[in-house]
C-alpha cells in the first residue's frame, strides 16, 4: 500500500510538471528588456513610429562629443607596438 502511494505521488508529481501554465517570470519574460530600450532612446514616440526619411545631420556638440571621447581612448604607437607579456601562475621570485 505504501508503494502504490509512493508511486501514485510521482505520477502526480510528474503529470503537474507538464503542465502547459506559465510561471509569472515566464509571462513577463521580454518586458523588461523592451522597457529599457525604450527609456534610453532618445525620443522614445519615434521608437514606435520611426521616420523613414534618411538622416542628414547630426547635433554639432555631440558629434565632438563623440570624436572626442574616440581620440582619448586610442591606445599609442609606442604603447602598442611593445610585446605583450603574459603570465601564468607563481612566477617563483621568492
């Protein structure tokens, strides 16, 4: 008697895993990451009804914004043309 409950029980058990329900984090999956996108365009109407006229120019301060921030982050020739050096555990200078 004990094992007919043991295995009615996992039966059950493994019918209710089929089930075809979604949990709440799968019926909110996506949602998320669609919010963030839109709250960091930058006019986020037009993310729902983009133009299709093509783009002829740009703001002027963040084009050097832009520029700018490109021509800090270059790494320099003499920096790059040194070979590079990489080690793997202890190096044993003790």
């Amino acid at each position: 008697m004990n094992k007919q409950i043991i295995i009615l029980s996992a039966a059950l058990a493994t019918l209710a895993a089929c089930t075809n329900s979604k949990t709440a984090t799968e019926a909110d999956f996506g949602n998320s990451k669609a919010s963030l996108i839109q709250a960091q365009a930058a006019d986020p109407a037009r993310s729902s009804n983009p133009s299709t006229e093509p783009v002829t120019g740009v703001d002027p301060d963040y084009a050097n914004n832009v520029i700018g921030a490109m021509r800090e982050n270059v790494s320099k020739p003499e920096k790059v043309g040194q070979p590079l050096e990489i080690r793997v555990g202890d190096d044993g200078g003790d």
